[in-house]
C-alpha cells in the first residue's frame, strides 16, 4: 500500500494541506499500520496521536516515530480499537479521526466497524471530523474480453482435471468418485466464473457514465449501514444508450470507491470547521491504485453493435456472507435492449438475468488461483451415453453439466491436431474427412468442406453410413464399433456423391480407422472398464496414417482459412471484426439450441428434461427475436456462427420436436427461423450436404434408448419444406464478399 501513489498522496493532501485543521488537535489513527498518517497528522501539528494498530505492526509503527522524531507526539497503541484503554478523558475529545479502512469495492475486507465504533466513542459529536468524510461505490459496465475468457478457460480446465483424477482413481485404484462431481463442479463454479475478480482496468475499459450505488456519510453511518446494500433496498443501476463504433462485448460490471476529504454536511455537524482543502480519492479504471475494481464477469456478454444503441438496466443487492462478516455475496440483476439509433426499432433483448457472485477473500484467490498462462486442456474422455453424438470443443467452452439427476453431460473429444503446424502442413491431397451425415457436429464441417472448395482434390470426404448400432452402457462392449461404413449408401445418389460412401480401406466401420491411426485404441478403453469413443467427424491424415483432429469446431476453425494458399475459396466465415458478435451467438446456440436439443431428448428424469426444455425454449425465442431484424446470426455476413445454428434448425421439425420432444413451437412456425432455414439453404453448395431420410433413420434407428423399436416415421418434412415459397423470402441468393 505504501507505493500507492494516488493513495499516498491524497492522504498526504488532505492530512498536511489541511494542516489548519490539525494543528493543536487531538487526532487518532484506526489501522495504523506502518504509522505514516499518524506520522503526517504530527507533522501538520496536532498536539497528540493516538495511533491504534491490532497487529504486530505496532512495533514497525514506534521505529517510523522515533526516526521522524515524533514519538512523543504518536502514541502506538497495540490492540483492537474497541478494546484499547486510552487516557482518561480522551472519550467524546478526539477532533480528527484519520483511517485508511476502506476495503475492495470499499466493504470487503474493510474496518468500517471498527471505524464507526471508535467514532462513537472518542470522536466529538458536533465538531469532530473524519476523514475520509464521505465515501460512495460506483458501478458501471466494463469491456474486459480477454479475462472473462480466461476465465471460463479456468473453469474448463478445473473440470478437465477432475475428470482425469476420476478416471484415474477408478482404473488404478478401483473407487469411484464420481459421485462427488455435483460438488466439486458447484465449488469450481463459483470459484472462476461465480467469483469477482480484481482487475487494473484502463479507463477506456468503462463504456458507460458510472452509477453510485451507495452512499456512506462517515460522520452518521451505522453498523447496519455497513451491512452492505441489503434485500428490499436494493440499488437500481441504469445506462442508456451504451454506444459503439464496432461490435464489442459488455463482459461485465465494476465496482469501485470514491473517498472525500471534506466539510460535514450533516445537520449535527454544522459546527465543524471547514475543510478549505478538500481531496478526493478514486479508484475508479484509470490510474493504479492497490484497491483496483472488482469486476464481475457476465456468464453471456451483452453485445454492442455499430450503429446501434443499448440500454442496459437492473439492481444490485450487497449481503455479508454468512462464513465471514468481512466477505461480501453480491446479487446483479440485469437486462438489455439493443436498438437502431437511425429508427429507433427494438433489435433485441435479453433478460433479466440474475446472478449471485461471490467476494472472496484477495488473498485466497491469489494463493489458490491457477497461472493465467495455462493452456485449456480438452484432451480428456468423459463418460457418457451416446457420445458419438456429441461432438465440437463448444463442450468444454460452454459445459453443461449434471447437476440435476438424469441430466446429460456432454464428454471431451480426444484428437486435437491442427493443420497448418509442423506436424500437418497444409498440402493438397493429404487429408481425408469423415463425415456421418446424420450428426450435426459432422454435417457443421461438411458445409465447409463444400462452402470452402475443398471438393476440388484438397481434402478427400467420405461418409459413414445411418447406423450407429449396439450402443451398451455396461461392459461388454463387443459389438459396438461405432458408426458403420455402406456404400449401398450410394445407390440413393448420382455420381460423383455415390462415390463418397466408398471407404478407401475396405473398412466396415469407424472403428478400423481409430485402430488403423492408434493401434490399440479400443483396449485403452476397454482395460478401463470404458466403452470406447469412435466420433465422427475425423478429419485423417492419410500420408501419416494419423488421426489429425475429432474436434468439429476446430475443424471448421481450420477450413475457413489453412488452405486458401493451396487452392481453396478465399471466403472468411469468421471475420475479425464480428468476433465479439459471433461469440456472443455462439454462447446461445450451443448451450441451449445445439446442445440443448440433446438435453432435452436424452434427459432421463422428468426435472432434467424440464429444465432442459426451458433453457432450449430461452434459446430458440432469443434467436428468433435476433432473426427479426437482421439476416443472420450478426448480421448481414453468413459465418461459422450460423453454419452452428444451421445444422440443428435443419433437423428440427423431422427429428427434434418429436424424437427429442422439444415440442413446444415447430419452426415452420416461428417466421424469423424458418425464412433463415430456407435462405441458408439456398446458399451453393449447402443443400448439397443435407440428406434429409438418412438423418431421420440414423436418430429414430440408432438412438434406441429414445425410441426403443428403431422404426423411423414415413413422413414429415421433405425438401420443398427448404424452398417453398422462397421468392418471397426479400433477398437474393447470398453471396460471399469477393
């Protein structure tokens, strides 16, 4: 704290540039600490200081008097303030009360009680000062991108980790823990995303006037006062027209303190001296200070868009954590509107969301919280039904987890290479895809596969076929081999697609080529008492004979961009510019629309399909709403975002609303979806890659803990449910920016 600057010299300001006040006075310093203020208040001229300090820093505090030749100015006195015994007649005396007690986001870990205590008992009532006099907390909204990644990146991590310790207690040691999970994963929670963080915020952090969202007047408050911002007066926190000349997140809210040094301005202290000098303290974004903010990290970004304006609005309630008087639990309600600033139209809205963040002790959190320069592990297997399904690394980002009974957790994905580094150049010709029609996380990286060019002899493609048959929860797992290999497949296709369902190996099934790229693959599982993962897609590398990546979203990363030097379209479905935006989508659509369908469909409890149901529904309405006055997902620029949402908007009215009983509003319904379903579709090159019978009978077929006969239903959508009334859909086919 002593090389706070900005701390240092407001203190140093309001102490000696005020030394009118001082001079002849009785003074007394709560939280002496190292002693410097009792040391300036003697200097200014008080005639004696009473220097309280509880811990051993007494002793540190006596050395700095007697070198500054006033200790027989400054008494240190070792003790908690309450229960120090001062000279008779110092009760009811003492002119100025100086403390340094204000803690981060002024209360956590503060001395406000033992201030206001000591004020009630030595300060004189109708001419004594405090300073600080006046102290207030601010708020306002924060663009902190890169931390609130981090973040989440911890989180993941955490959970990663668990997963590992599990699966390695359970195969050497033979116990399960995984029992523990709920706990561990509600600890790690609230722990990185649940948790404010302090941060040094620059002041072009802040987008927003900031709000004061309490007062304390140090001369009057009470120890119910310090409680914090309690249930029933919460305090309502306001900022209209939040603007921007580029797409940009709100990642969250900060908190921060103003202190003054100033003349009373109760009724009760009408006749306290004037402070001629007044200082102000802020530990606002900006200048260091070691109080820093607090920020508190948004779970979803609100997002702001060029030409556009938000409004954002809610409440902040502050309560003593019931663990420890000095730590805070703060809840923030919030919502958002987004406008155009030209006509004034509703763009979108969302909430009111609301969120109870913790203020731990800072330093826990710097002992306990992990290097900022970890990488986010995701090589790690999950057990988990049907894991075949669940694919793209929007898992680990945006984890869904368990913590009802019945509900489903989504497992990691085991191959993460990428091409374009040392150990896969990106060549012509080298690599296959495999892709399984039916699976949304497949078809995501066949769309760019065709969208991108790379048809054209870059990247070799073949396609599994429907099945994805004896799928076993309990050892043993013989007859599953993953998805299945049938060129018969290709009877249902002209040529050149026939040709696509023809296995270059001979292989059967998926299975082969896990065993083929990592022999012994199965066993590593099956040793384990695990049931092997064969996903799809897997994009091969077939000179090395070497599985590159089984990770959709990265998969799709790579398409758009490492192989335009060797032939393929030069189109970017993930401009720089809306990356915020496309971030912002992409933490609504795979949590509650692309991975929300399979909550709901594989949900074996009544309460997890319920709740799974309404988050899939909040999802939907939301993109819904978006789709109402622009395009696509940001904007009027098809990107990966939209390939994401795509394919799950493609198989809803076949598949998800019966056989995952999301049945609340078909798409054909909902007018903004189903004119985006239709105008994607027309896109060159996407309805290409949707074989509509295929995926309804790989999901009625295959998934027979849902539907346990395998009979898939004869009728439903058909291709005209793509193109019926497209001319009136108001845009010309898309065309990729040249």
């Amino acid at each position: 704290m002593l090389s706070d600057q900005n701390r240092m010299a407001a203190y140093h300001s309001a102490i000696v540039g005020n030394a009118d006040l001082f001079k002849d006075k009785i003074v007394m310093d709560v939280g002496t600490g190292s002693g410097i203020l009792a040391c300036w208040a003697a200097q200014a001229g008080a005639r004696k200081v009473y220097a309280i300090e509880y811990t051993d820093m007494a002793k540190n505090a006596e050395k700095v008097m007697e070198a500054n030749g006033v200790s027989h100015i400054v008494t240190v006195v070792q003790g908690a303030v309450e229960d120090v015994v001062l000279p008779e007649g110092t009760e009811g005396n003492v002119d100025i009360i100086i403390s340094e007690w204000m803690g981060y986001f002024l209360l956590r870990e503060s001395m406000l009680d033992s201030l206001i205590r000591a004020r009630d008992k030595y300060l004189k009532p109708s001419t004594g000062l405090m300073f600080p006099s006046h102290c207030d907390m601010h708020w306002g909204p924060v663009n902190d991108k890169n931390e609130r990644l981090a973040c989440q990146s911890e989180y993941v991590g955490s959970m990663g980790d668990w997963t590992e310790f599990v699966e390695g207690t359970k195969g050497m040691y033979g116990v399960d823990m995984s029992c523990l999970e709920d706990n561990y994963e509600k600890e790690q929670e609230e722990y990185y995303i649940l948790s404010s963080k302090w941060s040094e915020l620059p002041t072009e952090a802040l987008l927003a006037e900031p709000c004061m969202v309490k007062r304390f007047d140090m001369a009057t408050c009470t120890i119910e006062e310090s409680k914090g911002i309690l249930p029933g007066n919460a305090s309502k926190f306001s900022f209209p027209n939040v603007e921007s000349d580029e797409t940009m997140e709100v990642s969250g809210f900060a908190g921060w303190f103003t202190s003054d040094f100033k003349s009373r301005t109760d009724p009760a202290g009408k006749d306290a001296p004037p402070v001629n000098n007044p200082v102000n303290l802020t530990t606002a974004p900006g200048p260091y200070t070691h109080w820093g903010q607090q920020v508190f990290y948004l779970k979803t970004p609100i997002i702001l868009m060029a030409g556009e304006r938000t409004d954002i609005e809610g409440e902040i309630e502050m309560m003593r954590s019931k663990d420890n008087a000095r730590l805070y639990n703060v809840k923030v309600t919030h919502q958002a509107a987004r406008f155009n600033k030209a006509s004034g139209v509703c763009m979108h809205k969302n909430g009111p969301t609301e969120v109870v963040y913790q203020m731990p002790s800072l330093t826990t959190l710097k002992l306990n919280h992990p290097s900022k320069d970890r990488v986010m592990e995701k090589d790690k297997v999950w057990a988990t039904a049907d894991d075949d399904l669940f694919k793209g690394s929007d898992q680990d980002k945006y984890k869904n987890s368990a913590s009802v009974k019945g509900a489903v957790v989504r497992p990691s994905v085991k191959f993460h290479g990428f091409v374009g580094t040392p150990d896969f150049p990106a060549e012509k010709g080298r690599y296959r895809l495999y892709v399984a029609e039916a699976c949304p996380w497949s078809h995501r990286t066949y769309m760019m596969w065709k969208l991108k060019g790379l048809d054209s002899g870059i990247v070799a493609l073949t396609l599994t076929g429907y099945k994805l048959e004896n799928i076993s929860f309990e050892p043993p797992y013989d007859d599953y081999h993953g998805w299945d290999f049938d060129e018969s497949e290709g009877a249902h296709h002209s040529q050149p697609k026939a040709g696509l369902y023809e296995e270059p190996h001979g292989f059967s099934h998926i299975e082969q080529l896990y065993e083929l790229a990592h022999p012994g693959f199965r066993e590593s599982y099956e040793s384990k008492g695990q049931r092997p993962y064969y996903s799809a897609p897997v994009l091969f590398d077939e000179k090395e004979q070497k599985i590159v990546s089984t990770e959709s979203a990265d998969i799709i990363r790579m398409f758009n961009s490492v192989f335009d030097e060797v032939g393929a379209k030069k189109i970017d479905l993930a401009p720089k510019e809306l990356e915020a935006e496309m971030e912002a989508a992409d933490s609504i659509v795979y949590p509650k629309i692309n991975d929300g369908v399979y909550r709901c469909g594989f949900a074996t409890t009544q309460e997890a399909y319920s709740l799974a149901y309404h988050d899939h529904w909040s999802g939907m309405d939301s993109v819904e709403s978006t789709l109402g006055s622009r395009r696509f997902l940001c904007g009027e620029v098809f990107t990966l975002s939209d390939v994401r949402l795509w394919v799950t908007l493609a198989r809803y009215d076949s598949v998800y609303f019966s056989h995952f009983k999301t049945n609340r509003t078909r798409l054909k319904e909902m007018p903004n979806l189903y004119r985006y379903l239709r105008d994607v579709y027309r896109i060159p090159g996407i309805a290409e890659t949707l074989n509509l019978p295929h995926i309804v009978k790989h999901y009625y077929y295959s998934q027979r803990m849902v539907n346990p006969t395998g009979i898939w239903p004869l009728g439903g959508p058909t291709e005209e449910f793509f193109t019926k009334d497209n001319h009136e859909l108001g845009y010309e086919p898309y065309q990729f920016p040249a």
